[in-house]
C-alpha cells in the first residue's frame, strides 16, 4: 500500500485512470487497457488471480476509451 501517489513503472503515455477498493486501471494512448493490484476474483482481467503489484495489459483490447471499477469488478469501453 502506498500511502502518496507515485509513478507506476511502465506506464508513462497513460490517459485515463480508475481506482477500485483494491485494483486500478490505466488506458494509454494507443488504447490498450492495464491492470494491477488485488485479483482474488479475476477482476484485472488477465486469466488469472494472481495480485499483481505492477500493471499487466488487459487481454488484446486496442481500442479502449473508457474505464471503472468498483470494490470487485471492473469495465470497460471500447470505441
């Protein structure tokens, strides 16, 4: 847990953020969706339930404009 906002590694073209209880999402410029944090419930969308303390691409989506995220679950946008 961070206590202040930092730079999160990898990700330096974001332009839309959401924050859930225990995950965040990143849309970045080319339009390809990031996920980390908590995973109990397969909500980062990766295949897995693995935490995950760095961001990883969400599947293959390329055209994402939108994001949120709530307690255990996240959506997403596409064009």
């Amino acid at each position: 847990i961070r206590r202040s906002p930092v730079q999160e590694s990898g990700l330096t073209d974001d332009v839309a953020i959401a924050a859930g209880a225990t995950m965040s999402f990143a849309i970045t410029s080319d339009g390809t969706l990031w996920g980390w944090g908590r995973n109990a419930s397969g909500q980062l969308g990766d295949g897995t339930t693995i935490q995950r303390t760095t961001p990883v691409q969400v599947g293959s989506l390329t055209s994402i404009t939108a994001i949120g995220c709530g307690r255990d679950h996240a959506f997403a946008v596409d064009s």
